[in-house]
C-alpha cells in the first residue's frame, strides 16, 4: 500500500472505529462490512478510548483489513505499555499488514475507577512517534487545540516537536465551527504535513451538551447546541451539519475523519454523500 497521502490532490475520509468490549467482533465487523459502497479510505481504530477496555486495537484493526479489505489505522497509546511492549506491539502491526498508526498520549485512567488502573507512561508521545517511525510504519499525531483554556497555539508548537520526531500527517480533535477550522489552519499550514479534520456527528442536544460539558478537548458552540435543543430532528440535524463541516475540511484541510458516536455508521451514508 502507499502512504495514504501520496496525492496532494486527493481529499482522503477516514472513519473512527472503537473496537468491541468483548471477544466477539462479528456484529461490529458486519456494521463495516455494509458501509462497502461509501466514500472513504481508511478505518482509524482506537485503542481503550476513556481508559476503558476493549478488545486489542490491533488485532480488530487486522480483522478490519481482512474483512473489508481497506487499510485500517491503528492507534498507539503510550499510556497502556512500556517500551518494551510497545517496541513488540509496532513490530507485530507491519507483520499483520497494518503500515499507519497513530501514536497517542491516551486518555488518562480515571482516578475513582471501580478497577484501578495504572497508567504506564514508559515513553513520551515523541518517542512513541520516533519509535514508530523507526519501525517501518508511518506514523501520525494528534491535535488536541484545547478548547477549554485557548490552547490551540501551544498545542500547536508540541506539533512542531512531532514533526521533528517523524510525523507525517496530523488529526485533529472534532471541530463544531469555521472560525476554529481557520484557526487550526492558520496555525499548522507551517508544519507542510497533511492534516485531518476530526467529525463527530451530534445526535441529540443532550449529546452536545455532554460533549461540551464532560469531554476534554471537544467545544460545541452554544449556539449549536441551543440548535439541537430546538430542533425537531436532532439526528437529521447532527447529520447537516456534520456535512458542513466536511464540507469545509475539503476547503481547509487534506482530510477529514468522521467519528460515528455509538457505532451509530447507518448516518454514515447521508454524511458522506
């Protein structure tokens, strides 16, 4: 396979996946399967989102590869293992066919678990990136910009670090308007990488709200969110303007991952039209 932004010229969608709590992939396998004649790249597939366990992130990416025959991104945590498990985990991925990956800092272990977990923190995210980069995989980072305390240009210089570690292409976190899409073009069109625009669809005011409210990195305008309290199709209106933002990472951006919240990827369809 080649790097999947070899083209310049070409838009490319990626779709977020969160593997199943379980051992059992089927369904969830059934649920890609079905999204065959639809627009788009690559699956991006995270690994213990909010510190909760799911199956391995790696072996459901490598069952997405051979179930849908698309090139499925795997998602790296240097919060889960230590260099040593990591160095092993990026050598079995290139041996399973998974060439991308992107290295994460991951979601911190919540502190009043039920089942307290360690976080393990073996590696910085840069070493993680160099690690993987020196491993044969291409590898990609993620733009946190902060909302909640204007961080978008900090955040922005700890990119400049990751490109100098061996990034080569940058997600962000999802984005709700058009004046925060500027502003993270304005500040990483320096960074000469291609960056992905992240989408999560809304699908109810109280899913807004509890984006905004619950979810570090994610604001969703107040203006959007009194939007979906109105609305009397909450889904049919998170699907809009879901299509304008994808819409508008076309105009800004090199690509866009659209994250279907609760493996909701029936909306799907209407979005990537």
């Amino acid at each position: 396979m080649s790097f999947l932004f070899s083209n310049k010229n070409e838009f490319i969608i990626t779709i977020e996946v969160v593997p199943p709590k379980g051992n059992d992939a089927g369904p969830l396998l059934e649920k890609l399967q079905s999204l065959a004649g639809l627009n788009f790249h690559a699956f991006s597939t995270a690994s213990n989102p909010v510190a909760k366990p799911r199956m391995s992130a790696m072996v459901f990416a490598h069952l997405i590869q051979k179930a849908t025959g698309r090139r499925s991104i795997l998602h790296f945590t240097i919060r889960d293992h230590n260099r040593l498990g990591l160095q092993s985990e990026l050598w079995g991925a290139k041996a399973l066919g998974i060439d991308t990956i992107i290295a994460v800092t991951g979601d911190p272990s919540a502190a009043h678990a039920e089942e307290k977990t360690s976080t393990v923190g073996d590696l910085n995210v840069y070493d993680l990136i160099s690690l993987g980069r020196d491993s044969g995989l291409v590898t990609g980072a993620v733009l946190d910009f902060r909302p909640e305390v204007n961080g978008l240009d900090y955040e922005a210089g700890r990119l400049e670090k990751k490109v100098e570690a061996g990034c080569r292409f940058i997600v962000t976190q999802p984005v709700y308007d058009e004046i925060t899409a500027q502003n993270i073009h304005r500040a990483t069109k320096h960074l000469n990488v291609p960056v992905v625009m992240g989408i999560l669809p809304l699908l109810s005011y109280k899913h807004a709200v509890f984006l905004h409210d619950k979810v570090a990195g994610i604001a969703v305008p107040e203006h959007l969110r009194k939007e979906m309290e109105t609305a009397q199709d909450p889904i049919t209106a998170g699907i809009n303007q879901a299509r304008q933002m994808l819409a508008l990472a076309k105009s800004l951006f090199s690509g866009a991952c659209v994250m279907p919240p609760f493996d909701r990827f029936d909306i799907l369809k209407e979005i990537l039209v």
